[in-house]
C-alpha cells in the first residue's frame, strides 16, 4: 500500500512541481522580452552592451585594457568551475549507476516513499542529465568568452561598419552570458531532481520554494522606477548609451 500510495504521489506531484519550474521561466523568458528594465538579465545585457563600446572599443589610449581582460578572465574562470564541478558530478552518478551502488542504496534512499530499483534508476538518470546539461552550457559559454576576448583587441577604427562590430560583439559577449546563465539554472534544476530520490513531496515542495527564491533574484524594479526608458525596452541615461543600445539590438537582429 506504502508503494501504492507512492506511485501515485509521484504521478501527481513530480508533474506539478516541474510545471512550476517550467512555467515560471516560461513567464521569465517573456517578461525579458517584454520588459526587460524589470529583470535582472535585461539590465546586465544593456549595461554589456555599453560596457562593449565605452570601456573597451572606445577608449584608444587602452587605459581600460588591463579592466576588460582580468574581466574576461574572470568570466572564464567561473565557467570553467562551473563546467568542471559539472563533470565531476556526472562522472561519480554515471560510476555509481554502473556499478549497481545506486541499486544497493535503493532501501536507504527510497525508504520514505517506497518505489522500485528501476524507478530509483531513473531518478539517478535525470540528476545525471542535469548535470551533463549544466557542463555543455558552461562550455557554450567558455566559447563567446573565447571570440570576445580576440573580437575586444580589435580597434574600432579598423571596421568599416563600426556599429555593426560593437553589435557583433556584444551579441557575442551577451551570449555567452546567457548560455552561463542557463548553466546555473541547470544546478538550480538538479536540486529539485535529487530530492526526488527521497519522494514526490520533497521533490515538489523545493519546485515551488526555488520558485519563490527565484523571483527576487530575478525581478529587479529599481532600475524601471530610476532611470528613463528608451521606448523600446532598455533603460538608458544617455544618448550615447541610447545608440549603443539601439546598435546593439539592431546587430543581435542581422546575427
């Protein structure tokens, strides 16, 4: 009756709690769209793409050098970690799954909601995916860090379309934000998965606290209520910042 009853929680609440996950970035995905100004991703995007142009590809004295590269580095760094610890992580679930470790703890670790090897397996695979998903992001990321660092040495003078370069680049730079990003949400979505070795109910209630965690990382309302919007979405303060953000946009377009 105790696995019965398992079962049935697991068709009932593992759904529900991906619903949230899913359709709370789903609901993201359109409010950057839409508003960027209010999300935390959207104003991180305007202020690269003013970065891009301000900091690194208009100052020909090359005082902000020294600035873009440990940047750059930096970002590179924390994919790397990220990209590694990734790694790591799939490659001790795939070595337990193999060797039937996982199968053996199934009594300690099912114990709370019952259920069987297989299905215990099948848990253990969906961690595993998440972790392998979370390494092939980081490594997407590593990559646009990779084209920015040799696009950023390239003078600004030497384009014959100087806007279509500074968008090139920030779209490249953006890019590899956002695959970093996704990266993250990928562990994020494997803490959910783990507690699911230990039954439906944890497994759900972590969906929906994550969720509530979530939005206050990523709702940001201060930056709508300070500065003046463009009209189109983006927040600037300036006109010189307006057109680096207007080029930018057009740029990620034509890419």
């Amino acid at each position: 009756m105790q696995r019965g009853s398992s079962s049935q929680l697991d068709y009932v609440l593992v759904p529900l709690g991906l619903a949230v996950m899913v359709g709370y970035h789903v609901w993201l995905l359109l409010r950057i769209r839409s508003r960027p100004e209010t999300t935390v991703i959207g104003i991180n995007a305007v202020n690269r793409r003013i970065w891009v142009r301000h900091i690194v590809m208009e100052d020909p004295s090359g005082k902000h050098a020294v600035l873009a590269v440990q940047t750059l580095r930096n970002t590179i760094m924390a994919s790397t970690v990220l990209a590694s610890v990734a790694i790591t992580l799939s490659s001790l679930v795939a070595a337990l799954m193999a060797s039937g470790a996982a199968a053996r703890g199934g009594l300690l670790l099912s114990a709370p909601g019952g259920g069987s090897e297989t299905a215990l397996a099948a848990k253990f695979l969906a961690v595993l995916v998440c972790f392998l998903v979370a390494f092939l992001l980081n490594v997407q990321s590593i990559r646009y860090y990779s084209h920015t660092g040799l696009l950023v040495n390239v003078p600004l003078a030497a384009h014959r379309r100087p806007a279509r370069a500074v968008g090139y680049l920030t779209a490249a730079l953006n890019r590899g934000f956002y695959f970093w990003s996704l990266g993250v949400r990928a562990y994020y979505f494997s803490c959910p998965v783990f507690l699911w070795l230990f039954g439906p109910v944890p497994m759900c209630a972590s969906c929906v606290a994550m969720v509530a965690a979530l939005y206050f990382l990523d709702v940001c309302k201060d930056w709508e209520e300070e500065e003046e919007g463009d009209g189109h979405g983006h927040c600037c303060t300036s006109d010189d910042e307006r057109r680096a953000t207007t080029q930018g946009k057009d740029a990620e377009q034509q890419v």
